[in-house]
C-alpha cells in the first residue's frame, strides 16, 4: 500500500495543501490517518475519495451535502438507498444544468455567426473602398495625411 504526503497529494491532484488542510477540517477526509506524530498520511484509496469529492464539487454539490454523503457513507450499509438518492437527485441537478448550459451555448454559436457574417461583409466593403481608391488614383497613407494636416 502506498502512503503519500499532503504535499505529494496536493501535486498529484492539483489540489492546494490549504485545500486539502480544509476539507480534513470541514469532516470531508475521515478516513485519512495520522502518523504517531500527527501527520496525514493518505492511501490510494483516499485518492479515489478525494476524486469523488473533487468530482461532486466541480459538478456543482455544496461541501455540506458532500459531507452528509460521507458521513452516510460511515455510518454503513443501512444507508445505502440513502446515498443512491444523493446521487440520482444530483444527477437531475446536473442534467438541468446541462439544459441551461445546451440553450446558452445555441445563443452564443448564434452571435458567432452573426459576428461571422458581419465581419466578412465589414472587410468586403474596406477591399472594395481601397479598390476605388487605387481606381482614383488616391493613396490611402496620403488621405490619411490630409485629413491630419486639415485637422490641425
């Protein structure tokens, strides 16, 4: 079995050392052990626990309800269906989420393509504006300069 360090986990997961400090403190690593002299040596298997904390807060769980699933998760087998609940109430938060994020993401491919055309259009009319300056016979830097020189 392997035993890492807080700051080894902390690489691993990309999780700072305050972080992980903090969620030992809020109740979210029981399961972490300590050294005789009270360092937190953590376990393969509490790097998978830290994934699914990490992957429920990222997903939008308060630390609160993380907490009460680990605590549930302690308590033993009697709270099974009870964690099966967390996790399938958390899975129609996320599919709403998922819905929201879908028709926010139509809006803004909308306005790409709206910038998209008008962009080209923008850029089509300043090709054409210098094609009748060339035709005139006009130097866009020596109008630039007449318009300065007028100005002043």
């Amino acid at each position: 079995m392997n035993i890492y360090t807080i700051k080894e986990v902390s690489e691993k997961t990309g999780l700072s050392i305050y972080t992980l400090r903090y969620y030992d403190k809020e109740g979210l690593l029981p399961f972490v052990e300590r050294s005789e002299t009270g360092i937190r040596q953590f376990t393969d298997a509490d790097l998978e626990w830290l994934s699914t904390i990490c992957c429920l807060k990222d997903t939008g769980m308060p630390l609160k309800e993380i907490k009460e699933y680990i605590d549930l998760f302690l308590e033993g087998t009697s709270t099974l269906e009870t964690r099966r609940q967390i996790f399938i109430d958390h899975r129609v938060r996320l599919l709403k989420k998922i819905e929201e994020l879908e028709k926010n993401l139509e809006m803004v491919e909308h306005r790409i393509q709206f910038y998209d055309e008008a962009c080209a259009i923008y850029e089509a009319r300043q090709r054409e504006n210098e094609a009748d300056k060339k035709e005139k016979g006009e130097r866009p830097e020596i109008e630039a300069a007449k318009k300065i020189k007028n100005a002043g």
